[in-house]
C-alpha cells in the first residue's frame, strides 16, 4: 500500500472501507491533464523564485508529460489508496524522479491545487459548451432559405394568437442561446482569477510569484484573499446554473417540436435518424431525443440545488465536503454536452410541412389584431378598436368564416370608418407584410434579422 501524503503524524493504517468512501479518482481522473498543466506552471514559477533550479522543474516538466501521455493512452493505474488525481500524478512523478519530485508540491497544498484544476477545466468546458451553441444558433439561422416562404401561428397559452415568419421561431431561440453564451462568458470572467498560492488557506511563507503563475496559465487575476479562495465554488455553481438555463431553452424547445410532430400540429417531420419506432405498433415514429433532451434537463436542474445544498453552511476555509463539488458539474457538463451534440442535426434535418400548415393557417382569427390596429390608424381608441374587432369575430364564428371572407357592409355596420382596403390587412400573408416594428415576425423585419445574424455568426466565426 503506498504511503499517504498525510500520513507523518499516524500510527495506524487506515481503515480500508475509509479509503473506498474517501476516494475521488473514480471521478476525478479527467482532471488528470488540467493538474499537469497546472503543476507544470507552477514548476516554472518556482524555478523563477529560486526554489527549484531550472533543471529540476525541466526534469519535472518532461515527466508530467511523460505521465500525461501514459494517461492518455490508457495505461496508467488508478488506485484507490492514493485517493485522487493529485496523489496519482505527484506519486509516479516521485516514483520517477525521486526527491526533485517530493519538491513539486512547495508553496500549494491540494486545496487551492484542486481549485485550480477546476477551474482550469471549467473555463475549458464552458468553451466547449459556447461552441456547440454557436453551432446551433448556425443550424436555426441555416433554415431560413428553406423555409422563408413559410408562416407558422405565434402562440400565446398554447391558443393561436398572430401569425409569424417561421424564421421569427428560429431566431428566437438564437437570441435564448445567445444570452446562453453571454452568461457563460460572464461567468469566464469571474472564474478566471488564479486560486493557486493559497496553499493550504493561510498563504505560504515562502517566496513564491503568483503573478507569474497566473501569466503562465491565462489568468486575468490573482484572488486576493487565501481563506476566500479555499472555501470559494462560486464559479462551479455559477457555472452549473447557466448549465441548467442552456437545459431550459432546450427543453422547451424539444417541447414544442414534439407537439408539432403530432398529428394533432402536423407542422413538423423529424428526420427518422433521430426517432424511434414502437415494439408493438409499426406505424410509430417516436420524437425519443427530443423527449430525452426535455428529460435530461431536469438533471442539470437538480444539479443546480446539489452544488449550492452542498455549499450552503459550510465554515471557512476547505472542507472535505467539498470533493463532492464536482459531481454535479461533470453531470451538468456531461448532460449539456450530449444534447448540444445532437441538436444542430436535428435542427438542420427537420422538415416543416407546408401543406399541412397552410391547409390549417387561416384557422383562429390571426389578422385580428392587426384589424384591431387598422382601426387604430382610422382614428379609433384602442380600447374601442378591441370591442369592434372583438364582435366582428363573434359574427364570424357564428358564420363560420375568416374575417377576410366578411363582406364590407358587414364591417361598415359595425364601424363606418372601415374602407374596402380593410381587406389588406387580413389574412396571415397580409398581416406578416404589415409587421414593421423592429424585433416583430414580418418579412422585412425578418430579413433583416437573418442578415444580422449572419453577420454575428461570421464574425465570430
């Protein structure tokens, strides 16, 4: 059994169901690159300092990466006394490289070791996570040639309320997955502040340039309180609940997809790559990875009050508590990542069916606001022009007609400042040419729009 790194001042082994409950390499071995990245800086910093010599920290140096690569291939063994990465890695480096090994570890203890992994490795991931949104948002603005003929019915309480551009709904998601990616960003920001130095959490006596580390690693910063940075995961909660607001947007979305691949909506044809059959009825294709995109966000909820319960109370400065931080990230990350990786897909493969949607578009009155609005420009208080319109669809249900199909004596009767060009404002294709304040669902305002976005995703691109 190898020694632990703790072990100085105990007399007796310890209790081998302690280490199976204590340990964290099950989880945390994919920390393995990030905590050699790490120690590797902090091996030049200390070779700057004085406290190791520029051989020793290049000895050391070389065989991080010699130990990277063995983990990388696969052929590094994990054991469950050593605990967690940071003991795997200083281990072998020791069994390599003896005493300039044991010297590695000067002027940090695991805590603030630990902190910076992670964050290392959430910086990396939020990345990851920024790109595959932009490649969805690319996937919503790449349909608008396809479908830019297209009007859907805009919903409000699931009730057909006006008509929109199709393209009105794809970009709606982009603006949701673009304050997605400011949040991530923001959060970059607060967790890019190097933690390494704190030591223990009290600080180091010893010479160290955490300026230096902090220039070696990409770090805007460097935390200013030690006590502070050995209690703080901030950044880790932040982190999850933009996770879990990313599950949200995707949710809903998978949500209202499902509804319109029924035969109820009609409005939608999944590609059968990403749809399931039943066991018992051929005729079934299962909206499955949608249904689970909607599932699978409730995990990255819940791993939203698992980070912040598992921080609530806790005194200063470290606590072991807190090895189980990144078990809720690595679920939100894991989860957000699968979805994302399979979104743009589905996106770019669906098919909007036309026919059904036209057969049904004129249905639930959707010109009627904007008649409402043609009154108002004739002069008519809003208030008023809702009453008027309001009773002009009651005598149309009770014909069984649309409001363009009403003849204009009708409307007169109701109202003598409606003229025959009242029948320009009615009708879905009538109302979206009409749609003019910026941000609303009309051709032009959509064409706009999509050039927009294009530009942005170009240049981000």
């Amino acid at each position: 059994m190898s020694a632990k790194a703790w072990g100085g001042a105990f007399s007796e082994a310890t209790d081998p169901r302690v280490e199976l409950f204590t340990e964290s390499i099950s989880f945390d071995a994919r920390l393995a690159l990030v905590d050699i990245r790490g120690s590797q800086a902090h091996a030049k910093m200390l070779a700057k300092v004085g406290l190791l010599t520029n051989e020793e920290a290049q000895q050391i140096i070389d065989h991080l990466n010699e130990i990277g690569q063995q983990i990388t291939r696969g052929e590094f063994e994990w054991k469950t006394e050593l605990e967690d990465i940071h003991m795997h890695i200083e281990t072998a480096l020791i069994a390599r490289i003896g005493d300039v090994g044991r010297k590695l570890h000067t002027g940090r203890s695991r805590n603030d070791q630990v902190s910076l992994d992670l964050k290392l490795y959430v910086r990396e991931a939020l990345q990851r996570i920024d790109e595959a949104l932009e490649d969805l948002q690319r996937a919503f603005v790449d349909r608008y040639e396809q479908d830019r003929e297209i009007i859907l019915p805009g919903y409000t309480h699931l009730q057909r309320a006006q008509p929109v551009m199709a393209a009105h709904y794809w970009l709606a998601y982009c603006e949701k997955f673009q304050r997605d990616r400011d949040r991530l960003r923001d959060c970059s920001k607060r967790l890019n502040v190097l933690p390494l130095g704190a030591a223990a959490l009290a600080g180091t006596s010893l010479p160290i340039d955490r300026e230096e580390t902090a220039r070696l690693l990409n770090f805007t910063d460097v935390a200013a309180n030690s006590l502070d940075v050995s209690s703080d995961r901030d950044f880790l909660a932040e982190a999850i609940f933009s996770m879990s607001l990313i599950a949200v947007h995707l949710s809903g979305w998978a949500e209202e997809w499902i509804l319109w691949c029924t035969t109820e909506f009609g409005f939608l044809k999944l590609p059968d790559a990403y749809t399931t059959g039943s066991s018992i009825m051929p005729q079934k294709r299962n909206p499955d990875v949608l249904e689970l995109i909607r599932g699978k966000s409730a995990r990255v909820i819940a791993d939203v009050q698992q980070i912040l319960t598992l921080l609530k109370g806790l005194p200063l400065a470290y606590n072991r508590d807190l090895q189980e931080d990144k078990l809720a990230f690595f679920d939100a990350f894991d989860t957000i990542s699968a979805c994302l990786e399979l979104a743009p897909s589905i996106v770019r493969l669906a098919k909007l069916r036309a026919d059904k949607i036209n057969a049904r578009l004129e249905e639930g009155f959707l010109d009627a606001t904007t008649l409402m609005e043609y009154l108002i420009q004739h002069g008519v208080p809003m208030r008023t022009g809702h009453e008027v319109v309001g009773h002009l669809v009651r005598l149309c249900e009770s014909r069984g007609i649309t409001l363009a199909e009403m003849p204009l004596a009708d409307f007169q009767a109701v109202n003598p400042l409606i003229a025959d060009d009242v029948y320009g404002w009615l009708g879905v294709k009538n109302v979206v040419a009409k749609l003019q304040s910026y941000g609303s669902g009309g051709i032009n305002c959509i064409e706009e729009q999509v050039e927009e976005w294009r530009t942005r995703l170009r240049t981000e691109g």
